[in-house]
C-alpha cells in the first residue's frame, strides 16, 4: 500500500485570511489589515517554496485582498478627516 502525503494548508494563510476579515469586524482594524498582508504575502512565499508541501494560495490572496481594501478604505476615511474636521464634531453631535 503506497502512503501519499496530503499537504496541509498554510498556518501563515490562515492568519491572513482570518485577520482580514476581523479587520472588517472591528472598528479601527488597520493594524489587523496591515498584519493580513503580510501574513499573506509571507504564506505566498513559503508556499512557492520547492521544499514546501503546503497549499492554501487562495487563503493568502483572500487575506491579501481583504486586507488591501480596508487598508484603502481606511486611508480614504483619514484623509476626508482631515480634510474636514468639522466632519467629526457633525458626527459626535449627531449622537
């Protein structure tokens, strides 16, 4: 009976991915996507290794991506901030 090795799937792609979309959870979470991109990339690069058996690229590249997008949402919503910064006291007031 011949054993095949079943590859296992990034550890790195899995925190990538999971950190990507608690960044989407919490509010603030741009630590967390920053983290989810390079998790991702990392995994991507020791997946690509020859001596790796591991899988999980698209784990990677949904963290990668998740991670992006807030990352750019997050920045839009800094820079209209302070931009305008009376925009804040309309939204504390507002509560």
């Amino acid at each position: 009976m011949q054993q095949t090795k079943k590859a296992n799937f990034s550890e790195f792609a899995i925190v990538s991915l999971t950190l990507g979309i608690i960044s989407f959870i919490q509010l603030g979470g741009l630590e967390k996507a920053v983290a989810a991109i390079v998790f991702g990339i990392l995994s991507l690069k020791r997946i690509a290794s020859p001596r790796s058996d591991s899988r999980g690229e698209g784990l990677a590249a949904a963290g990668i991506v998740l991670g992006v997008i807030y990352a750019i949402i997050a920045a839009v919503a800094i820079f209209t901030f302070m931009r305008n910064p009376e925009l804040i006291q309309q939204l504390l007031q507002r509560k």
